[in-house]
C-alpha cells in the first residue's frame, strides 16, 4: 500500500510542476507550443492518476476512511 501512495504523490508533484510550467511560459511571454505542451501534460497525468486511484480502490489497495470521528463507532470502554 505504501507504493501506491508514493504513486499518487509523485503523480501529484509532476502534475503542480506541469501546471508551473504551462504559468511560467505564459507570463514570460513564451512559446505557446511549450505552454500547450505542459498543459497537455497536465491533463494526461490527471487522467492517469485518476484510473490509478479507481483501479486501486476496486482492487482494495486503497481503502476509504470516515472523514468524521463521531461516524465511528466509539470504542468499548
């Protein structure tokens, strides 16, 4: 399981440096090529890490949590 988290982090990370890419060459003025290009990135690797969280999720590598402690039942005391 921590594999998949690592997965999901690195995908992550590449997806904010994708997205900084495709800003910096707008506000510098760049190639609209390159800023096309890191979009396009972008969008890849969500889709990408989107069928990784589904396929781990239907495999039971990932498994949801409650969000809300009181959801849980309180422990025998």
């Amino acid at each position: 399981m921590p594999l998949i988290k690592l997965l999901v982090i690195v995908i992550l990370l590449a997806i904010v440096f994708s997205l900084g890419s495709a800003l910096y060459q707008l506000t510098r003025g760049g190639d609209s090529q390159k800023m096309v290009k890191a979009l396009t990135w972008r969008i890849a690797l969500s889709v990408v890490l989107f069928a990784l969280l589904l396929l781990a999720y239907s495999t039971g590598l990932l498994q949801p949590h409650a969000i809300d402690p009181g959801a849980v039942a309180p422990a025998a005391r």
